[in-house]
C-alpha cells in the first residue's frame, strides 16, 4: 500500500501520457492533468504556510536566537494572508482582480515586496564584481579559456572594445572585439549550449523512463517499515 | 500600397457599421453602388488529419475580384449546415489573399463552433465586399464528414525514438541486472561530497543542503533526492548537523521522508527531527534572504546545492565563499552554470546530476541506465555526421526525418 | 535634463562626471598598486567601486547612440510588416524584479504594435506580470494612445496560475484558459478574441521575461507545436541560451537592456513621435558602460595578485 | 546592546522620520492620502537600504527586513492560488452555487466530475499532517511525478533534443566555389567566407567533442580522451561567454534601485 500503489499511479498516469501523444481523441489529456496539478500545488502552499508557522512559533516559544524577529515574520504573513483572502481595501466587490489598483494587498506589493524583491536581485551586480575578482584568475588552462572568453564578451559590450581596435583592417576584422564576441556567442557558445541541451534532454528522458518503470524511487522516500 | 488600401477601406468599413447602427437609411451612397463580385471557384473540403476530429479543412480558389477593384474582396466568410436546405451558420472568417480555412470545432455541445463527427456536413464560401450587404456565393460543397483518428501518423518518428530508447534501456537493465560488471568514470564533484561531510564533522560545523527552487516534479529536484538520502545517511553516521531550507512545500514533505529514511538506515532514527527539514517561503529572493542569513549566522562547513536554481545561483554561492564554506552545487539550468563554476568549489554541469543518482546509488539497474544513455549519445553522433554530410549534398530527405514537430 | 536646464546645472553635471571618473580611474590605480605588492582587495572595496560607478552615471547622465543588430532587427521588422490589425500576444512573463531590465522592452513592444494598429492581447505566465502590465498602461497606454480603446484595441487577460499548463490549454483553447479577461467581460465579447480560438491564431507572440515559466516553455509549448512566430525580449542572463533556438524556433531576440537599447533607437528612428517619449533602456547604458570597466578592472587586479603570488612562491 | 548600537538606531529613525514628514510634505496637494504615500515611499526606500546593508555585514535591519519579506510572500502566494486556482479554475467547475457566491462565470461540463480527483489529491497531501496516516500523500506525489514524467519525456524527446540535434546540420562549405576561389579569396574578415565557414566546423565539432565530455561509460583517454578535453574547453567558452554576457542584466538591476531611491525617495530630478 505505501509504496506499491505510488509506484502503479506513476507507471499508469506516464505511460498513459506518453501514448495519448499518439493518440489524437486523447491529446486533451494532459492538458486537463496540468491543470489538476496546479490546484494540487494550492493545497500544498496551505502546507508550506502550516510548517512556516510552526518553525516561528516554536522558535519564539523557546526564546532561540533572533526569536524577536519570528514575530516580524508572522505578523506579517497574517496581515497579508488577511488582505489577500478577504480582498480588503479593494475597491470592487468579490469578484475584483485581486491587485486591484487601492486594494491593500496590491499596496503592501508595492511598497514592500517589490522593494524587498528587487534589492535582493539587485545585490547581483555587486557579487558578480566580488565573484569576477575572486574567482577569475589563470590557475590553469581551463580557467585561462574561461577568464578569457568572459573578458573579450565584457569588452564587447562597451565602447571600449570597439575604440581599442578600430584601428584593425577590414580584412582581419574578426579580430575586433565586437565582432569577435559575437563570434564567440554564436559559435563556440551555441556549440556548447548545445551539447549541455542534447546531453540534459537524453538525461531527462532517461531519468523520467526510470520513474516511470519504478526504478528511480527515493522520491517516495522510506520503505514500508517506517 | 496595398495594406494602405486595406487601412483605407477597413476605416470605412467600420465608418459605415457605425452609420448603419445609427441610421440604416444613411448608409453612403457609394456603398450601395458596388457591384457584386466573382464567387470563388473550387470550393473542396476535406477532413483534417492526425486529430481528435470535430475539424475540417476547406480550400478554395480565391474570387478574381480579391484584390482589384471597387468590388474587392475583402473578406471571405465560411458557412455550414447540417443540410443543403437548412439554414446555413457563418463559422468564420478570412481576409482577402487566403485560400484557406481551418475549421476547428471546439468540444462543447453546445456551443456554437461545435462540429459534430461523423455527420453529413456542407458548406458554402461566401466573397464578401466592403458593404456586407454585397456579396457572392459559392456553390454548396458536401456532403462531407469529419472524422477522428486514433494515431496520429506525423508522429511515427517520434515513437520510433521513443521505441528505441525504451529497448536500449531495457536491455542495459537486463544486462546489468545479470551482473555485468559497467564501468563508470568518476565525477569529481560526487567524490568530493564525501570530503565535505567529514571536513564538517571536523570543524563541527552543520552541512547546508539547498534544492533551489525546483518543485517536485522537475527532474533534478528528483535526482536531488536521491543525492540527499546519501548526504543525509552519511551525516547520521557522523553526528553532523544538517539544515535542509526548502522552497516548495511538496519539496518539503518529500525531503523529511528521504531524511527520516536515511537516519533509519544509517541506525540513528532517534537523531532526526522535522526541524532539519523546513519550509522557508515560495518566493525567489525572499527565499535567498532567508537562506543568506542561515550561512552567515550558521556558518555551515558546507554548502550543497543541488537542483533547479535560477538567478540566486551567485548570490548564494557568493554568500557562502564569504562565510568560508567548501561549496559543491550541481544544477540542469544552463543559466545559471557559470556562476556555479565561478563560484563553487565543484560542480556537477547538467547531465552530471541526473547522473550523480546513479552514481551514488551505485545499483546496477541505474548504471544500465547510464548505458543506454551513452548509447544514445553514440547515436547523436552518427546521426549528426551523417545529417551534416546529407546536408551539405543537398540530400534534403534525410533532414527532413526530424520535420516532427507536429 | 532638458532643453531648459540652466547653464549653472549643466557646469555641475560636468564637474560631477569629471570628478567621478577621476575618483573611480584614481581609486582602481591605487588598488593595482597595492596588488602588485600582493595585497588582497577587500570584498566591500569591490562593493563600494560598483555602487560609485553605477550611481554616478545616473546622477550624471551620458547617453551613447545604439545601432540595432540583426537579432534585434529580426523582431523590429516583424512587428513593422504585419498589417495592421494583426493579432499580437505579448506575454509579461517577469516580476518587479526583473522589471528593470525587460520593462523598457515590454513598453517599447506595446508602442510598436500600437502605432502600427495591431491589436494586442496580454497576459502574463507570472503571478507579479499582472502589476507590471499596469505600468506600461500608466505609462504608455493613457497618456501616449488615449485613444485606444480597452478590448477593441487591446485586452488583458491577467494571470492564470499552471506555468506550462496554462500554455498546453491555450494552444488548442484560449476561452477554456481565459474565459473572461481581468474585468470580467465574457471571451466572446471582447472584440480582440474575434477569430481567435487558440493561439493558432495569432500573428505574433513575443514573451518578455527570463525565468521559468518563460519564452522556453512559449518555445517548446506553442511555437513548436503550434508553428506559430515567436519573439521574445529577455533579461541578459537567459538570452545566450536562447540563440540555439534562433532563428528557427524564435524569429528575434532581444537581450538585456542592450537588446531594449537598440529597439528603442529603432523605434525613434522610424516614428519621429517617439522622440520625447522616455528612453529608460538608452540612458541606462551609461552606468552599464562603467561598472563593465570596473570588472575587467577587477580581473585583471586578481590575475597581477595571482601571478604576483606564484613568482613569489617561485622565489621561495 | 552597545551603546554605539543605540545611537545607530536612533538615528537611522530619525532619518526614516524626516523622510516621512519631507515626503508627506511633496505629495501634499498632489495625492490624496498624502500621509500614507509618504509613508509608502519612506518604508520603500527603508526595505532597499536595510537589504543592501547585507553588504557591509549581517545586521538588525537585514534581519528585519528579510524575517518580514518571508512572511509577506508565503502569504501573497498562497492568495493568488486561493483565487486564481481555486475561485478562478475549480469552482466554476464544480459548483455552481459557490460560482455565484464568488461571481464567476460558472462552466457547466460533461466532464467537470473528474475536477474532483485534484481535490482528493490535495487533500491526501494534506495528510502529511497526520503523524499515522502522512504516507498516504505518496499517492498524490505519485501522480504529478508520473504526469510530468510521462509529459517531459516526449517533450524533451522532440523539442530540446531531436531539434537541437537536427539544428546541428548546419553547411561545411559556405559559398563554396572551388578550392582555387577559396584560398585567393582567404582573409580574416568578420563576415568573410573563412569565419563563416569556421564557425560551423566549430559549432559542428564543439557540439560533437561537448557530447564526448558527457559519456559517462568509457574511460577518456587516448583519441577519445582528447575530444572530451577539447568539449571542456568548449564548454569553458560557454560559462566564460555567457557569465561575461549576463553583468549587463545585473548592473541594469542595481541601476533600477538605485534609480528609486535618487528619484522617488529623495526626489532628485534626473
């Protein structure tokens, strides 16, 4: 029962998949699957909600480090969760999109988590500086391929490269630097994008035929005994 | 030129819909003086392959008027009926220029667009000017049926592959079952997995292990898994502490079962606790927010990242070189591969963490699979050398066998 | 900055490039120095040199001309030869995050399709699209075409949650995904949906994103298997993936604010109208152009730390 | 708490409380709520500069605003599923009663009965809950492992893989008119029939050496050895190319913030 019957619903729902492929009066169905998979995935956001709450409220029940700001965490989930659920604020009845222009949850969107969200990308462009100075040095030959694909692409895609080199002729204009990123961005980079791709999709069809045939299975987890 | 006609006459076209909603005696003049135009010749319709039915497929030789003239064409409209007496339904439109239609019924009973299979059905193509009183018939074509198939024959390459693979795959399992020895080069980054745990239990320092933001349907969140239960019963072993921030809350139930499993095995059950398992929150950098105050307030020995990951790849695994933690990450998201190289002390590059399951697994019905991939590998090659030299003789067939995109 | 800026704050807006640059080339000379003398940079000093180059440059704006290059040509033209009431899909498939970058493209998108009178449907594979498209309709939209009208013009259909899924229904049925748009009027009201059962039907699509669910899974989801024409802007970091798929699965590409850059001069170079309309991606090459500058600078001080290092151990 | 900490504190609510006061002042007139908005905007640029102090080091502010964006985005996802998902998709499918209580357009179906199976899933994950019973939500797992194995393995059987393998065949010999108009005609020009040319010998060997790389059953040595070092080279263009290509998309990101806080936050004209 704990593992068998898994194992039979995913043998059965795969491999009735892959034929309704072939199969024309079937073809709706795994339209129909994606969207019974999205309303599961709301159930499961409940879940998560649950477990969050649960870490929170036993981290601040046992005064653990930073318990002060387990506060600011639940607070602030239930006051959204409020906002959302219950629409408040929004100017339209029941049926009003829920980012309604006034609404509260659309404000706290607004001033808090597109702030929150985009600084938190934005901190990229620093550590993509820190990781260049860190990481890209001639150790050896693959790293010296490496630093120096990445340094004519930056060259590239500023003025400079172009006004460090505009002095080469036309019949060596490979050489230039923005011509030669692009090169390098369609030929040697699609050449290895595309052996990753062809090399991912061999794996993902293997592995997703392993899961069908029930021999990739420790996503199920323990045995029967627990 | 001509699309400037075209502006020009759909202006007019809705000018005078919008005169004659308000008066229907003032309709322009001009409007009224057209002359009625050829009806389109040819009419035949037929049956759309490789379908579920409720489709049909009319093609037509468009009027002589299309296109020149005051009595051009500007549209053409497509009617049916069950009967040649019956009332006939407009189903659709084209512009001017096409001399074809799909006809494609929606399923609802219904609903308008519905197209009943297997039901005598006729049609008629209607040349339609720009006064939608002016207009020329086509002859009734029908009886005509549409018809559901029940394979879909564009596809047959398709399964081929799919036949193909299968039986290699079978076949590597088999042979691998039977206790064929399979040899399997190392990866770097899965030998290391070992050194890090220990280098944690040394420094007694909790191990961090990410899934990124995959959920748990994505294949590398699933070879993931696998890569846990090793990590997890390793850690059990050695006492180490594990923190396991998860993303996705499926991803989170299936994670403290790979866990509790693990410890069971390892003879630790009592060691494990839903603590080590947690959900943090479905949001990208909110998640990275929660994860980079884990690393530095923790200050794990190591950080596993292993999965989906998307542009917190670097944040993280700058993060983590900060707070000094040996760093191994594997991840399928081609994106987000260079960043893991720069940044981390291993890494596992696409196919490599589908392959690690196996690997750590180490039972021969996953090693027969690695085989059955290398194979098809082989076969990529030939296929490419071969389609190159087709290719670059003209010999346009050969390409053609991979035109399956529907 | 305008035409009316006064002399004494265009002096100012000199002096300040001139003293940022100086800083900024002064700063890293420094460092250089110290790195031949193999001291270590700190991280926050790298840090600090980033934020100065990309602020300064915002504060004291310096706007470099753009040529578009063929990948970005490839959608501009397709845009321009539809005729006009085409039906053009533009999916916001972003969050505020990624706004930035792809939001200027997105905006850029929408006054091409609308000058041109194609109708435009959007919708969004991003929970967070539904609140950018509120921008471009505040900034775009409203002021620039009030005359357009909402579902004859264009509509939006909002957000449906089911990533890939969402595109598996819409290829073969739109009302069944969407059977109102986002103010409710049932599908078959809504003038744009005329003639439009499925994706099938439409000119156009162009996915402006870079994350998943994205123009991938527009690509693998209905281009292929619908053989419809697609487009996409997308955030710098996804568009080298992409070219595999160019030009055979996706007609254009635009990639990075560079990509956003080259399309807005286009478009001002075509449609004169165009010219006061705001060019976030074209001023925003600025600071792009110093921080690149500040990285190379970077790498190479951490190469003469490297070998600096190495002759030192030769030595011992 | 330090008494340095303190003082820290205090001043950086001081600012904040200008801020407000400052920015409530410029709206005055022109918003209606002019309080609120000049609230909004001082917590916005508050959040920016509190994730940005990351930077420097781990801090109060940091904690606080990374405790409050993970409250905040658990709940906002959980109500758009609630009404995108459950009001939008499963209840004009299921009940026509609940349709008009939420007024959406109920969809009446012969087959809206098998809408039920994603409920019973759902709430068979939910089972998870139950310390005795958690196994049974294995049967709803079972089922989206097997639906998006089954829809993944013929995807990437015919999109990423068969077309990227197809996208391979790409022409040795561009504009080739005889050897003798080859090498008369051989430069070093960008758009030269030899770059031409070369870029296809490399995307066909590269993609040929990379696949080498991935072979995970034969030992790499000898000839074969040599193709898989070369497909890592190749490999090293790709990460180097593209980490090079994606610092414009990072920097624009920086460039958006910190557009925000000159402009919105502390109303400067530019």
């Amino acid at each position: 029962m704990k593992r068998g019957v898994p194992l039979i619903i995913t043998f059965v729902v795969g491999t009735v998949l892959i034929f309704s492929v072939f199969i024309p009066p079937m073809e709706n169905l795994g339209e129909n699957f994606t969207l019974f998979f999205d309303i599961i995935a709301v159930f499961a956001f409940f879940l998560g909600g649950g477990n969050l709450l649960r870490v929170h409220l036993t981290k601040l029940s046992r005064r653990k480090r930073d318990w002060e700001y387990s506060i600011v965490t639940i607070v602030g989930f239930f006051f959204m969760l409020a906002c959302g659920l219950f629409k408040i604020g929004n100017p339209g009845d029941i049926s009003a999109s829920l980012t309604a222009e006034g609404s509260w949850f659309q404000t706290i969107y607004e001033s808090m988590f597109v702030p929150l969200g985009s600084t938190m990308y934005a901190l990229l462009a620093f550590f993509v500086a820190s990781a260049s100075y860190r990481a890209f040095r001639a150790k050896n030959r693959e790293a010296t391929i490496l630093l120096l694909a990445a340094f004519i692409i930056l060259l590239g895609r500023t003025p400079l490269g172009t006004f460090v080199t505009s002095w080469i002729p036309d019949s060596f204009s490979i050489m230039q630097i923005p011509n030669l990123a692009i090169w390098i961005m369609n030929s040697p980079n699609l050449a290895g994008q595309r052996a990753i791709m062809i090399g991912i999709g061999l794996g993902v069809v293997s592995m997703s035929l392993r899961l069908i045939l029930g021999i990739e299975r420790t996503y199920l987890g323990g045995d029967d005994k627990l | 030129m001509r699309y400037i006609f075209v502006i020009f006459s759909l202006v007019l076209l809705t000018f005078s819909a919008g005169l004659a909603q308000v008066d229907t005696l003032g309709v322009d003049s001009i409007l009224l003086n057209i002359a009625p135009p050829s009806p389109i010749s040819n009419l035949t319709v037929y049956d759309k392959a490789n379908d579920h039915g409720h489709a049909l497929i009319l093609e037509w030789t468009p009027s002589p008027d299309d296109g020149a003239g005051m009595n051009t064409v500007m549209l053409y409209e497509i009617f049916r009926s069950e009967s040649p007496d019956s009332p006939f339904v407009n189903v659709g439109s084209v512009p001017l220029g096409n001399s074809r239609y799909d006809n494609i019924g929606i399923l609802e009973k219904e609903s308008r667009d519905y197209i009943p299979d297997n039901t005598d059905l006729y049609y008629r193509v209607d040349a339609v000017t720009i006064n939608p009183e002016v207009r020329a018939s086509s002859e009734v074509f029908g009886p005509v049926r549409s018809y559901s198939n029940w394979f879909h024959r564009g596809r047959v390459p398709v399964l081929l592959a799919v036949l193909i693979f299968g039986g290699l795959m079978m076949y590597f399992v088999t042979v691998a079952r039977k206790g064929a020895e399979l040899y399997v080069r190392p990866l770097a980054g899965i030998s290391a997995v070992d050194d890090a745990i220990g280098r944690a239990t040394e420094m007694g320092r909790p191990i961090l292990y990410i899934f990124g933001l995959g959920t748990a349907d994505m294949i590398s969140t699933i070879a993931s898994f696998t890569i846990l239960s090793r990590v997890a019963k390793q850690v059990a072993e050695y006492q180490t502490q594990l923190i396991v921030p998860c993303y996705d809350p499926i991803v989170m139930t299936v994670a403290q079962e790979v866990v509790k499993s693990s410890y069971l095995d390892a003879g630790h059950p009592d060691a494990y606790n839903d603590d080590m398992v947690f959900y943090i929150t479905t949001n990208q950098f909110a998640y990275v927010a929660a994860v980079n105050g884990i690393m530095l307030r923790e200050l794990p020995a190591t950080n596993i990242y292993m999965g989906k990951f998307y542009a917190e790849s670097l944040i993280l695994a700058e993060t983590g070189a900060v707070a000094g933690s040996i760093q191994i990450a594997g991840t399928d998201e081609v994106g987000q591969l260079p960043f893991f190289i720069i940044a981390c002390d291993y890494t596992l590059i696409g196919e490599e963490l589908y392959a690690a399951s196996a690997y750590l697994g180490r039972e021969p019905i996953m090693l027969g699979s690695l085989k059955a991939q290398d194979y098809a590998k082989a076969a990529v090659i030939i296929l490419s050398i071969l389609g190159i030299i087709a290719a670059n003789f003209g010999l346009t067939a050969f390409t053609n066998i991979f035109k399956v995109l529907d | 900055m305008n035409a009316f800026t006064p002399p004494l704050a265009l002096a100012l807006v000199d002096i300040g490039r001139v003293i940022s640059l100086v800083l900024i080339a002064g700063g890293l000379l420094w460092l250089l120095i110290r790195a031949i003398k193999l001291k270590e940079v700190e991280r926050r000093v790298i840090f600090l040199f980033i934020f100065i180059s990309v602020a300064a440059p915002i504060l004291f704006p310096t706007v470099f001309k753009e040529k578009a290059t063929p990948i970005v040509k490839a959608v501009f033209d397709k845009i321009e030869s539809l005729p006009p009431g085409s039906k053009v899909l533009l999916s916001y498939d972003f969050d505020p995050a990624m706004a930035p970058e792809v939001q200027p493209m997105a905006d850029a998108f929408s006054r091409h399709c609308l000058v041109k009178g194609h109708k435009i449907v959007y919708m969004c594979l991003f929970a967070t699209g539904q609140g950018q498209f509120t921008r471009t309709m505040e900034n775009v939209i409203r002021p620039e075409f009030p005359e357009k009208i909402d579902g004859v013009d264009y509509v939006n259909i909002g957000y449906k949650a089911g990533n890939e899924g969402v595109l598996n229904v819409i290829i073969s049925d739109f009302k069944k995904m969407f059977p109102t748009d986002v103010n409710g009027v049932p599908y078959d009201s809504v003038e744009v949906f005329k003639g439009i059962r499925s994706c099938k039907d439409l000119d156009l699509i162009i996915s402006i994103g870079g994350g998943r669910p994205g123009i991938k899974e527009w690509v693998l989801f209905v281009g292929d298997p619908g053989d419809v024409p697609i487009a996409t802007g997308v955030a710098a970091v996804v568009a080298p993936q992409l070219y595999p798929y160019y030009p055979k699965q996706l007609l254009g590409l635009l990639g990075g604010i560079k990509g956003a850059a080259e399309y807005e001069s286009e478009l001002v170079i075509h449609y004169p109208r165009f010219k006061d309309s705001p060019t976030p991606a074209l001023l925003m090459m600025g600071p792009q152009t110093l921080a690149h500058i500040v990285i190379m600078a970077f790498i190479i001080i951490g190469n003469v730390l490297f070998i600096q290092g190495r002759r030192k151990e030769g030595k011992q | 708490m330090k008494r340095s900490t303190l003082i820290l504190m205090g001043l950086v609510v001081i600012v904040f409380a200008l801020s407000w006061i400052f920015k409530a002042i410029s709206f005055h007139g022109v918003e209606e709520h002019y309080v609120l908005q000049g609230f909004l905007v001082t917590l916005a640029a508050f959040l920016t500069l509190s994730i940005m102090s990351f930077l420097y080091r781990d801090n109060p502010f940091y904690k606080f605003a990374e405790h409050l964006f993970v409250g905040i985005s658990a709940a906002f996802w959980m109500s758009m599923g609630f009404w995108s998902t459950i009001v939008g998709n499963l209840i004009p499918r299921l009940s026509e009663g609940l349709s008009n209580f939420f007024k959406v357009h109920y969809i009446p179906g012969d087959y809206n009965i098998f809408f039920y199976i994603p409920v019973i899933l759902g709430i068979l994950l939910l089972m998870r809950l139950s310390r005795n019973y958690g196994w049974i939500s294995r049967w709803s797992l079972a089922f989206i492992v097997g639906t998006t194995a089954g829809l993944n393995f013929i995807r990437y059987l015919r999109s990423d893989f068969i077309n990227q393998v197809s996208a391979t065949y790409v022409p040795l010999l561009v504009d080739w008119q005889g050897i003798g108009h080859f090498f008369s005609n051989l430069s070093l020009s960008a758009s030269g029939q030899f770059i031409m040319m070369l870029a296809n010998w490399v995307i066909f060997l590269g993609v040929m050496c990379g696949i080498i790389y991935f072979f995970f059953s034969k030992e790499h040595t000898g000839m074969f050895g040599r193709a898989s070092r070369v497909g890592i080279w190749i490999l090293m263009i790709t990460f180097g190319a593209s980490f090079g290509y994606t610092v414009m998309g990072r920097i624009s990101l920086l460039v958006g913030r910190i557009t925000f806080l000159f402009r919105d936050w502390m109303g400067l004209n530019i």
